[in-house]
C-alpha cells in the first residue's frame, strides 16, 4: 500500500492511500517533493532516501554551493525514482529564507513531460 502524500485519513477514517490510477501526475509530484524536502537519515530504515534541500536555508549561498545541492539533488531524484521518472533538471535558488526548486522530468509510463515548481520559506 502506498500512502498519500501529504498524509491524511480517507472518508472511512482510515490511513489514505496514494491515488496511483487516478491522478499518476499528482502521486508522482508527491513522490518527488518527499525526496526533495527529506533530510537524508529521517526515514526509518531508508537512511539515504531524501537530499535534505532544508539545510539550504541555513547554509551560505554560494554558487558553488548551488552546483553542489542541484547535483545532490537530480541524484537523490534519480536514485530514489529512477524507475518511476527520467530527470532532465533541477534548477534551485536560495534568497534570503527561500528556497525556488524546479525539476524538469519525464513521467517513464505516460513518456509525459512534466515541470513543477516547489517553494519553501518567505516568497522570492
């Protein structure tokens, strides 16, 4: 069983579960900002799911410190949904206390081009 992401509890007071068939694009977009926004060693018995792009905010802003977090990044993507998506990129900007996260990727069983967009913290 796979849980929705963000959890929930369903019409019959139970754990809510992934809306797989229904709305794929949706389940997968969830999927993705579980990896960006998980620190590396917060999941139970997964110690390197996640990129932990949080620690972003905190850290010095730097363009190399911007090269380094989108390749951490596309390969936290890619190790955890390789099956599920092909990631084309991953373009990320810290301002102030914001965090701009892009992903370009394409959706393996649909071949369906997707671009989202996540924001953390105070509007860029």
């Amino acid at each position: 069983m796979d849980l929705a992401f963000p959890y929930r509890i369903d019409g019959r007071g139970r754990t809510r579960e992934a809306l797989r068939n229904e709305d794929y694009d949706e389940y997968i977009r969830g999927l993705i900002e579980q990896v960006l926004f998980t620190a590396p060693g917060e999941r139970v018995m997964r110690p390197d799911f996640g990129s932990g792009l949080r620690r972003l905010l905190f850290a010095g802003n730097s363009p190399e410190m911007a090269a380094t977090t989108q390749m951490l990044a596309q390969s936290a993507l890619q190790q955890s949904l390789g099956h599920l998506i092909v990631v084309e990129s991953v373009v990320i900007e810290a301002v102030d206390s914001a965090l701009h996260v892009e992903v370009v990727y394409s959706v393996i069983r649909t071949q369906k081009r997707q671009e989202i967009t996540f924001q953390r913290g105070e509007p860029i």
